[in-house]
C-alpha cells in the first residue's frame, strides 16, 4: 500500500463533523482532538508494530514509546492506555508475549499512564501496539499545520531506524549499534514535549512511517509553507550512513521518495544514500518542532541538558500555495 492509500479511501468514507472536533481526519495530523469542555481536550490515537527486534522486552518498550509518542507531538499529556496484541499462540511461547507487555507496562508506567484493558487476538502474525487517550487543553494543541514563516526546525531524536533494522535483520549490525538504536526507538518523547511546553511553539509532529522528510513535506503541506532542510546538521544513528551506502534501505524509503516526488527539492550534489536516510521510515522517532529561530536556540539547549539529543536542522523560509521542502 503507498502512503496515501489509506487518505484515498478515508477520503470516500461518510464521515459527519462536530463543533467540538479540533483535530479530525480531514487533515493529516498525528491523532484526533475532541473538545470535552473549555478546559480539557481528548486525544485519542492507536498504534501497533511488527517486532522490530528479537529481544521480546525490547519491542515492547519500543511499540509502547511509539504508540504514546503521538500524544506528546499534539502537546498534550497521556492518561489511559490499552493493549492492542496480535499473537501467534501455535508459533510461540507465551513467554514471549509476556516480555513483550512487561517492556510496554514499564513504558506506560514511565509515561504516567493508566493501563485500562485491551484486546488480543490469535494471529500468524505477531503485532503489538497501545490505543493511548491524552488529555491537553484545547488552547494549547499543537498541529503540524502552523509553522510559520522565520520558523526553525528542532529534532529530538536521530535517524536512520530503518535502515538500522534493516542491517540488523542481516546480521549486520554491532552489539553497540543495536543498543543505541533500541536506546534511540524505546526513549519516550515525554522529555523533549515537557521542554517545548515552556515555548512557544508553532508546529509540532513525530518522524515516523514517512521519514523526516516526509513529515517535514506534511508541515509545509499543512502551513502552505516552503521549507529548508539541512541534511548535513541532522543527527545520525552510528554507521546508519555505511549501511545506507551499502543498499540496506528499506522498501518504504523509495516508496516515500516517489510518492513526495513533486513537493521535494533534493540538492544534485547530495550522496545518494544521505537522500534515502531522509526519507527512511522511523519507528519511534523524535518529534519535529516549528518556532521563532531565537526561542529555538534557547529550546535546544535546554533539552540538551535533558539529555536529549535534539538539533536544528532545517527552517521555514517563505509561503507556498501548495507546501515544499528543499533538501540541501
């Protein structure tokens, strides 16, 4: 399925509106927003992953940070989840299903929020995700629809979890590798989103499926904006580059790159493999985050000194009737 399938058949749905509805499926948002009361907003959103690694603890954690990283790119904070489980119950020992929620609970935990119940069924194939609820107040949401014009761009997490997996499916990877890119995909966004609540912040959305560069091409879409994105300032997975160089991409990187083709702007000189790392697909990736150049600065400093990994890697340089990205 390409990246817009699912928008093109959402599209034909009888879908009815709401004065309450802040955020719904007519824009390409993170998760959904209802108005409860002049104070508190619903977020709602769900997510679940294939393993995408062999440690049944680790993914776990890493499907639970990813599942409840949409919350935090919409400002708000996560409040009750539930498990979503596929399962193999023929295939596998039920060890393994244990691990897998033990690594989520202890990321629900870390979130602050309530597991609640879920759903399980038996599957061929092994899928484990979270529908999280969030709450944030309905002044303060944030889309990835509203970066304006002098804007510069933070990016909390590096890239390159694809291509990473990629290697590590082949026996590719170091031990070291593996570790920061599980380090990497099982860190919550819940750090980096409680810095950028004391800024003011125009924009914000997670790197996920359509890589950066095509959440990058969603903001520019969404603010009718042309933005820049610098690939030598974006922060890399160790050796991610090598592997790129080596064709270790996955699918969904060309898939990305063609169907972004006529909005993106790629530097002649850029090295192949550095093209395809912006749009390799992200599991649990950083959040992107749009305001003022100077508060920027600012912001990013103080999640350095939270220990996150976050950079300014790109900027909103003009309008644009339909949204563009420069990849320089």
């Amino acid at each position: 399925m390409d990246p817009g399938a699912l928008d093109r058949i959402v599209s034909g749905l009888d879908i009815k509106s709401h004065p309450d509805l802040i955020v719904g499926l007519t824009v390409p948002d993170d998760a959904g927003v209802f108005r409860l009361n002049s104070q508190t907003a619903l977020i709602q959103t769900l997510d679940f992953l294939t393993p995408v690694t062999d440690d049944p603890y680790e993914f776990g954690q890493i499907a639970a940070a990813n599942s409840l990283s949409d919350v935090y790119a919409m400002g708000g904070t996560p409040v009750t989840v539930m498990n979503i489980v596929c399962f193999p119950s023929h295939d596998l020992e039920e060890k393994i299903l244990a691990l897998t929620l033990k690594g989520g609970q202890d990321k629900i935990n870390e979130a602050g929020a309530i597991l609640v119940g879920g759903h399980s069924v038996d599957d061929p194939q092994f899928k484990y995700g979270l529908s999280v609820t969030g709450i944030v107040h309905p002044d303060k949401v944030l889309t990835n629809s509203n970066a304006m014009v002098g804007d510069a761009i933070i990016l909390t997490k590096p890239i390159g979890t694809g291509i990473m997996s990629t290697a590590i499916k082949a026996k590719l990877a170091k031990k070291s590798q593996i570790k920061e890119a599980v380090a990497v995909m099982s860190m919550l966004n819940r750090g980096a989103a409680e810095v950028m609540k004391d800024f003011n912040v125009h924009a914000c959305t997670d790197v996920t499926g359509f890589g950066l560069a095509g959440h990058l091409i969603e903001m520019a879409k969404g603010a009718k904006k042309h933005l820049s994105l610098y690939s030598q300032k974006v922060p890399l997975l160790e050796n991610v580059l090598f592997f790129a160089n080596m064709g270790l991409v996955p699918a969904g990187a060309h898939k990305n790159r063609t169907f972004f083709k006529d909005l993106t702007g790629i530097c002649p000189s850029m090295d192949r493999a550095l093209v395809d790392l912006m749009f390799d697909p992200q599991t649990s990736g950083g959040l992107m985050i749009s305001l003022k150049k100077e508060e920027a600065v600012l912001c990013v400093k103080q999640m350095e000194k939270k220990g996150i990994n976050a950079r300014i890697i790109g900027e909103v340089t003009q309008e644009s009737s339909t949204g563009f990205l420069d990849i320089i």
